[in-house]
C-alpha cells in the first residue's frame, strides 16, 4: 500500500533495519556461507523490497549470475547507487515499483527478501512475497527465509495501563497547546 511505501521511504527509515546485528548476519551467513554454493552460484535471484540493496550484494557476491531487486520506494535509487558502488551493476537490475506491478524478464532460482516485521507480519510484505513466489520462482527453486512461526503466550504486564496514562497527558498537553494558540495568536490548530 501507499502508506508502507511512505514509511520506508527514506534511507533514515532503513538504519534500524541495518543496525539490526543479529538479523543481517544470519541474512548474511544464510546468503553467503550456508547457502552461497548450492543456491547461489550462477543462478537467477529475486530480491523482494531490496530497500539498500544489502542482500542484492551479497547474493551477487555469493556468485549469482543476475539479480532482480525491487524496490517500491525512492530508496531504489541507493540501491543502485550500491550496487554500482560495489561492482555489481552489471548483474543487480534495480526495478522501481511494487513487486505485483513490475515485470520481471525471466523466471528466478531464489528468492530473498527481509519481509518481517514486529509480529512477523507488521511490514505487510508477505502478500508480496508470495506473489513473487507463485509468479516467478521456477520449480524446485529456494527462498531465503523459506518459512516462518508466530509463537504467541498471555502476557500479565500493566504497560497497557501506563501508555493509556501517557496518552491522556499528551491529549491534555495538546488541548491546553491548542487553546493557547487559539486564544494568543488567532490560530485555530485543531
């Protein structure tokens, strides 16, 4: 949707995902140690919401042949400026637009795609994901991750009860906020 796309527009919005220590070393130990031989090596990949291209890099630097990498954002433009950057250009093809709007030129052997989010699902790119999988993946073909678990148990906190408390300040702050406004400078702020 257009408000996802919104969200990670910027390379600002992308530090947290990076900064993310453990997720990019098994994303980079899955790509290029674990799997770089068998799935890899001179083979087709899909990278879907490449976002800075990390993991359209390191499929190429784990010998693939060509890789696709999507990207629905601006941030498309970084992610062939790394590419590039990094010698790839000639084998990473950066395709702006949303993975169900783009047209890819041949079918694909993997794909890789840093699609979770809080709740496994909160980036709302599993649709996206399993389209390009039920679209373009060729029999037999591999995706990195190739499967997923939500784990779910009661929780007793009273962080509910204390955000409820926060958000009631900050209504209060605002309407007191909006009346001064009102009352000392003739502006109406909501």
């Amino acid at each position: 949707t257009d408000a996802y796309l919104d969200e990670y527009g910027t390379l600002y919005d992308h530090i947290g995902m990076l900064h993310d220590h453990e997720r990019m070393a098994s994303y980079h130990d899955a790509i290029k140690i674990h799997g770089a031989a068998q799935h890899f090596a001179g083979k087709v990949v899909l990278d879907v919401g490449t976002g800075t291209g990390v993991l359209a890099i390191w499929a190429a630097q784990a010998g693939a042949r060509r890789v696709f990498a999507v990207e629905g954002t601006s941030v498309a433009l970084h992610a062939e400026t790394m590419a590039k950057a990094h010698g790839f250009g000639g084998v990473i093809e950066v395709l702006r637009g949303r993975m169900e709007d783009v047209q890819l030129p041949e079918p694909v052997d993997v794909i890789v795609s840093e699609w979770m989010g809080y709740f496994l699902l909160r980036e709302a790119m599993l649709d996206s994901v399993l389209y390009a999988r039920d679209t373009y993946l060729k029999p037999g073909g591999a995706m990195y991750p190739s499967h997923a678990q939500i784990i779910m148990a009661p929780l007793c906190a009273n962080l509910h009860t204390q955000r409820a408390g926060e958000y009631a300040d900050e209504l209060g702050a605002w309407a007191d906020f909006s009346e001064y406004m009102r009352a000392s400078n003739g502006v109406e702020i909501g």
